[in-house]
C-alpha cells in the first residue's frame, strides 16, 4: 500500500512538473510575441529575409526520386558509360561509310640527281655527227666512181666543159650541204628525246567504290551495330547498378533515423524508470543496487543511442556521396517522419521470361555471342575474293603524251582491281577455328549466367515472401508489446511489480520497435532486389 501511495504521489509530481514547464514555456511565447509587436514591421521583414536563407541552407530535403536523379547525373561511371555510347555511335557512322566511293587526292614533286635517258652517251655523240660521217664516205667514193665512168660519159662531161676537178667540186658542194642537214637533224633528235626529269610534278585524283569484298564490309557494319548495342546495355546495367546502391543508401538512413528516435524513445523510459527508482531510494523503498541497475541499463541506452547516432552520419556520408553532394551536407529525406516505410504487402513471382527479356548482363552476354559470329565472318572473308572498281584522274610535269613537254597534261583512268587469295598457309583458317571457339565459350558463358540468372530471380522472389510474413510478425508482435509495457508501468505504479518486470517489458517493446524497421526496411530492400533481378528497377 506504501509502495502504491508512492507511485501515486510520484505520477501526480510529474505531471504538476510537465503542466508547470508548459506554462512556462506559453508565458515565453507571450512575452515574444508581445516584444515582437512592439518592433517596428521594417526591422521584423529584414529579420525575416535574413533568417530564411540560413534555415533554407541548413537541411536540404530529399526524396528518392530526386536521390536517384542526382545520382545519375552526377556519377562519374554514368558519364564514361554515356561516352562510350556516344564513341559506338560515331564507330557505327564510320561503318556505314565503307559501302560508299571514297575519293582521295595525290600530289608529289621529286628531284633526281640524274635525268632518264632514252639514248645512250654514244648515240648523243653521234646523232649530230651523222651528215659529217656520210659527206666523208660519199666523197672518199665520189674519185673512185669518177674514174669508173663510161668513156662515153667521160666524152660528154668534156663536151659540156666539166673536168674531173669541177665535178668533185660540185659533188663536194652538195655533199657539204646534205651533211649539215643531216648533222642538224640528228642534233634536233637529240635534243628532242632530252627527258629532263630532274624536276618531276605529279597529281591524280582516285575514286575507289568497293564491288565485292568478301562480305568484309557487311560483317564489319553489323559488329558496329552489335558494339553500339553492348554500349547501350552496359549503359543500362550501371543504372540500375548505380539505383540499386542509392536505393539501399536511402532506406539504410530512413532506418537508423527510425531507429535513433527509438533509441531517444527507449532512453526517455529508462530515464523516467531511473528517477522514479531514485524517489522510491529516498524513501527507501528501494536499495541502491536496483538503482544501480537502473542506472547502467541508462548507460546502455546512452550508448546504444550514440551508435545509431554515429551510424546515421556515416550513412548520410554514403547517401550524400553517390548523391554527388559534399559528404558533409545537412540532408533530410522525406521518408525519415513516414510511420510506416511500406504501405501494403506487395506479392513477388519469379518471372524467368521477364528476367531475360529485361537484365542488361544477359544482352551483354548475347551481344558477346553475335559479336564472335561476325568476327568469324570478318575472318572468312580474308580467303574470298576481293573487287574494286577504281578510276580518276592524273597530271604530270614532264608528260610523255605528246612526246616530251614541260607542262601539266592528264590522263583519265577506270578500270576494276581484283584480288583473289591462293595460299596463305592456313593463317585464315586458324583464325577462323580460333574465332568459332570463341563463340562457343561465349554462349556456355551465357547459359551459365541464366542459371545464375534463375536462381537469383527464385531467390530474391523468396526474400520478397520472407520480408513481408517477418512485417506483418512484427506488427502483431508491436500491439503485444505495448500492452506488454503498458500493464509493466501500471503494475510498476501500483506497486505490483518489480522494476525488473518495468525493465524486461521496455527491452521487450525495444526490440519489438527495432524488428519492425528492420522488417519494414526489409521489405524494401528485398523488393529493389527483386526488381534488380528481374530487370525492372526503373
């Protein structure tokens, strides 16, 4: 009955205590408010326009999706990942390009010590001398056909008044002009076939249009295509890598948030047990030792307080990093006051179809596959034939078109250049069998990530089912344990139960507080996995 009385007296203190401290703090309020009419309206707007943006920097308030998109935004393996696409692009542009003409132009200028000659140094030497060489031979012949003569010719030459001596002085004559004629005429031939090609120009404009060549081209389009799509699915995989991770940091702070106002909940109890063992000591219905108790389980509520506090920073320093904001940003998430962090129960089917339709590992992985099979194309080509149609245009300086000029003169050209491949030595089959073996390690790979694919997609299903009968334990476990904490205070007030009885039931109601985050946090959790599983997180 004392112990009952007591309590009573303590609970009526109390609150006399809390209805006092409350009144004070309206009074206050009053006296603000009274001071604050008082001020003149221009000073209270200054005071206004200057508070507001030191309370607007002070906590930056976040949700997930806005968690999400600065993540993406400014993640560094995004960007690399987005210039990769953009690189496979341009590389699949380039591709396109080798089923079109390409047209390219040549110049070049060469000096030569010595010049082509198309006669040699005899035949320079002696060209210009031929009228000399044949005047000498027809006028040593010219004395021995005079006296070979006929008489009767002989007779005639004397009748005209024509010696011997004026004959050979006429022939001479004659002879002397066709030698310089033909001296003349074999100088001329000399210096026309005088190449001088000490200072050659040249130019030319080619076209080349590729007609067949092997399957080559087609082969290297489409590993372009294949490249742009791996670029793009690898895109894809590191944002939902980069989503997973922001996902997991979000509610990893909501919980230890959730889970720091338990703890100042829980040491609120244990507090008030505390000061109610020490009035119960004073009067001494109580030995020091259940004080002492008391005491260390405040210790122990302290402490476990400054944890959770310890690891809400460090996680708000995680969140903030692949947030892309300084580490030591004041932030407030928009879930951390949600009483219950999952609304309803969410069922999850293992969906295997969806899973390969939607996982970028796999696209990779198939992308792998294809890959190899063209590089085997690409490879075979190297024993088939290969047609180019070629044609252009070109100058040089000196030309050879209208014998030997000293000015640009052209030429247009077309004709077809094939290659045909006899024997390399087996290279090309090597490369082939090389590039097949290849594929087939790619495609077990690919089967192998499907099975894993399968049993991660099972397994995450299962967590899902898991998280969400530990939720709905935890709820019914909550209304026990309050009614539990409940009747422990009321007993404790009535002097029924022990303080020890007070003590088991809030441990009780702690735990039973902390089970439900974590199975609230849980299911989220378990759902993001699902959906990273299955391909869907979005």
């Amino acid at each position: 009955m004392k112990n009952y009385q007591f309590s009573i007296l303590n609970f009526w203190s109390s609150e006399r205590q809390h209805a006092c401290m409350i009144g004070r703090v309206v009074t206050k309020i009053n006296e603000v408010n009274s001071q604050m009419s008082r001020m003149p309206w221009v000073l209270a707007l200054g005071l206004l326009l200057v508070l507001l943006p030191i309370s607007g920097e002070a906590q930056r308030l976040l949700t997930l999706d806005s968690c999400r998109a600065m993540a993406l935004r400014n993640n560094k393996q995004m960007s690399v990942a987005i210039t990769q696409q953009e690189v496979a692009a341009n590389k699949r542009k380039s591709a396109r390009t080798q089923y079109l003409p390409h047209v390219s132009a040549l110049g070049t200028y060469q000096y030569t010590s010595k010049p082509i000659s198309l006669l040699s140094d005899e035949q320079k030497a002696s060209l210009p001398q031929t009228g000399t060489a044949l005047g000498s031979s027809l006028q040593q012949n010219l004395a021995g056909t005079l006296s070979q003569l006929p008489p009767q010719t002989k007779g005639l030459f004397q009748q005209m008044g024509l010696s011997n001596e004026a004959i050979s002085q006429l022939a001479a004559q004659g002879i002397n002009g066709l030698a310089a004629a033909l001296n003349g005429v074999g100088q001329g031939l000399v210096d026309a076939l005088d190449t001088d090609t000490r200072n050659l120009f040249a130019g030319a404009i080619i076209v080349n249009q590729p007609l067949y060549m092997g399957g080559a081209i087609k082969a290297a389009n489409k590993i372009a295509d294949i490249s742009e799509e791996m670029a793009a699915n690898s895109l894809e995989s590191k944002r939902q890598s980069i989503l997973y991770n922001v996902d997991k940091a979000y509610w990893q702070v909501v919980s230890l948030n959730h889970k720091q106002k338990l703890a100042e909940s829980f040491l609120e109890l244990v507090k008030k047990l505390n000061g109610d063992m020490q009035k119960m000591i004073s009067q001494g219905v109580a030995t020091k030792g259940d004080g002492l108790s008391v005491a260390v389980r405040v210790n122990e509520a302290e402490m476990a307080l400054t944890q959770v506090k310890d690891g809400l920073v460090l996680s708000k320093m995680l969140l903030c990093q692949l947030c892309g904001l300084p580490i030591d940003e004041q932030v407030t998430l928009a879930d951390e006051e949600t009483e219950n962090v999952v609304a309803a129960e969410v069922s999850a089917q293992p969906d295997m179809a969806l899973a390969a339709q939607n996982r970028p590992e796999l696209k990779l992985l198939q992308n792998t596959v294809d890959l190899s099979k063209q590089t085997t194309n690409l490879l075979k080509a190297g024993n088939l034939p290969q047609v180019l149609l070629s044609g252009g245009y070109a100058v040089m300086n000196p030309n050879t078109f209208n014998g030997f000029e000293r000015k640009f003169s052209g030429v247009w050209n077309v004709g077809v250049v094939m290659r045909i491949p006899i024997w390399n030595w087996g290279d090309v089959k090597y490369k082939v069998r090389a590039s097949k073996g290849a594929t087939t390690i790619a495609n077990m790979e690919l089967a192998d990530a499907r099975e894993m694919i399968e049993l991660q997609v099972n397994q995450s299903s299962f967590r899902v089912t898991e998280a969400n009968k530990k939720l709905a334990m935890a709820n019914a476990n909550i209304a026990n344990a309050n009614e539990n904490l409940r009747m422990a205070n009321l007993g404790f007030k009535e002097g029924t139960v022990s303080y020890t009885t007070v003590m088991e039931a809030q441990t009780a109601w702690q735990q039973a507080q902390s089970q439900k985050i974590d199975a609230e946090i849980g299911v989220r959790l378990s759902q993001i996995e699902l959906q990273k599983a299955l391909g869907t997180l979005r």
